[in-house]
C-alpha cells in the first residue's frame, strides 16, 4: 500500500467568465437622456406593442433602468400566458441595473438569487485563502472544504503558472491556395508585419498584449490564432477587439482578403479541442500536494492505494472508453478527485 499520495495536475484553465460581471467595465447611465421618460406606464407599454418602443432600447428611453425592468416583465407576461408565471416568480427587486445595462446583459427582466458558501482556508503557496462558491449543488462546499482542510493539514499545495494567453481566432478567405499560403508567409516571416499587427492590437486596450499568431491554412481559408495576454481579466472581449482591429489592417495590405468569422474554431473557446489542449489556452497551471497516508484516512475517508486505482480505472481507462479529449480530466474535476470521495 502506498504511504503517500502525489497529486499533480497540469491543465489548460479558462478563467472564470463569472469574472467578467466584475471587469472595470463603465456602465451605461441614461439619466440624462429619457424621450418617453414622462409617459405613463400604460402608454410605454401601448408603444411596446406597437413596435414604437424596442425593448432593448427601454432604459435609455425612459431614463430608468428599474421601471424599464418592469415594464418589460410587465409587457413579456402579456404577449404570453406561459410568461405569466415567469414574471411572477422571477425576482426584481433590489438589484441595482444601472451596473449590468450595456455591459453584462441585454432585455433584463429580473436576476437569479445563487446562495454563496465558503470553503477553506485553502493553503496554497504560503498564503492562506477563503473560497467562496456560488452554487446549487448540494454537498459541493461540504465536499470541498474537505479537500481544503487535507491540503492544509499536509503542509498546502505549491502551483506554478507555466502559460497565460487567452486566444482569438477569425477566418478569413482568399481568392486561392496561393493568396492563403502568402498571408501564412507574410504573418509568420514579416518581422514589421507582425509589429505593426502587434501594435494594432495593443493600440486597442492598456492590458492587452500580443504574444503570437499561429496560421492554419485549410484550402483557400486561413486561421489566424491569435494569443495575448489580458492582465488579470479572462479577456475574450479584449482579445476580440485587438484581432478586429488587425483584421482591418490586414484587409487594407491584402485587398482580396474576405473575413468569414471573426471566430474560426480554432481559438478554441467554450468546447473541447486538440490546439487548447497541447498548445494551451488561458492559464496553464501545475499544483501538487502531498497527502499523507494517515490524512487520507481520517479526513477523506478512503485509501491511497484506493485513489491510485480509482484514477487508473476512471481517469485513464474510462477516458479512453469514451474517446475523450486527452487521458486527463479538466483540473476542477481533478482537484475534486482529491476534495471529494
């Protein structure tokens, strides 16, 4: 039986989009500028109907991100019966729009309340750290906060960033196979190419930095990978607004370029990939812990050898069943292989 446990995990790690809601993004503030701000409420609703009045235009013309929540639910309740129940049951109050309007969400009707717990002090690098988690998994804290208390009790865990680039990736078409291996050519060998496109991007954002661009050519269609670096901000809106800026570059120095997607696939964002995989996307993190038996005993209630076998059979075999993506799981599922028992 093995005396210790050595768990290590490297994965490609998208950062958490909920981060985004968080952004130093301003917020669209309408108070100045309200058209139909002094009609009833009946009439904005007569004119809602009437098509006079657009939904995604109600806080600025009424000048009231609030009452536009309202008068939208009101006005989707009526155009269906099933709606009803929604507008009923669907919390509204005390949230304050004026922070998501133009910026975290469109034709805003109301929120979702997510209970938030904490698990911890999670010990990693040195430094202690209290997770929260907003969920509706139950046990999902419980479970976590166990695998906290081991990580500490073990001495904590020690990570390591070995890459950080989030990526874009449009495609565009040229007019034959020749025009797409030029691009590949002038995008990969033109060192004042790549400056100039490098500061285009950058001109777009004081975070955004551009690491690198790597062509895929398929036919006539070229995939130009885009990766930079977005300061602490996950960095899918940033990293779009630099590659568009180099698009426009890029369609002034190749005329006959036409861009087909501002996102080809091959970026690749929300699904699983070969190129995310072995080229990484996002952070790219090692940690280890090392567990020692007695805690793996008392605290997740198992055994090493049992976890050993556990990830062979599951992780490795199973992995391999079902034709996934690598012989690894994602890291969260990693982390919870030792958290959760």
């Amino acid at each position: 039986m093995l005396s210790t446990v050595r768990l290590a995990v490297a994965n490609t790690l998208s950062a958490v989009r909920c981060s985004q809601a968080l952004a130093p993004t301003v917020a669209r503030s309408y108070s100045n500028s309200a058209p139909f701000g002094s009609l009833a409420d009946e009439e904005v609703l007569q004119k809602l109907t009437t098509g006079e009045l657009q939904h995604h235009n109600l806080e600025r013309d009424l000048g009231n991100a609030l009452r536009a929540v309202k008068l939208r639910r009101k006005h989707v309740a009526s155009m269906l019966e099933s709606n009803q129940k929604m507008s009923r049951e669907l919390d509204h109050e005390g949230f304050d729009y004026e922070q998501v309007i133009g910026v975290n969400c469109e034709n805003v009707i109301g929120y979702m309340p997510i209970p938030v717990g904490v698990a911890g002090p999670l010990v990693l690098d040195g430094r202690q750290y209290m997770v929260p988690m907003a969920t509706t998994e139950g046990c999902l804290v419980a479970s976590t906060n166990r695998g906290c208390r081991a990580i500490a009790l073990s001495g904590g865990a020690h990570s390591a960033v070995l890459r950080d680039g989030m990526t874009r990736a449009p495609v565009v078409r040229m007019p034959d196979v020749i025009g797409a291996a030029a691009l590949k050519d002038w995008v990969e060998a033109d060192m004042s190419g790549e400056r100039k496109l490098a500061s285009l991007f950058e001109s777009t954002s004081r975070f955004a930095k551009l690491k690198g661009i790597k062509v895929n050519v398929a036919g006539r269609n070229v995939f130009l990978r885009f990766e930079g670096a977005t300061g602490d901000a996950m960095g899918m809106n940033m990293i779009s607004k630099g590659v568009t800026k180099a698009l426009d570059f890029l369609q002034d120095t190749f005329p006959k370029m036409d861009v087909v997607s501002i996102s080809g696939n091959f970026c690749t964002d929300k699904k699983p990939s070969a190129v995310n995989w072995i080229d990484g996307r996002g952070k790219s993190v090692v940690c280890e812990t090392i567990i020692q038996e007695d805690i793996v005993n008392k605290v997740l209630k198992t055994t090493s050898a049992s976890l050993v076998d556990v990830n062979n059979v599951k992780n490795l075999v199973g992995s391999m069943v079902a034709g996934s993506i690598g012989e690894q799981v994602p890291c969260a599922i990693s982390l919870s292989f030792f958290l959760k028992t």
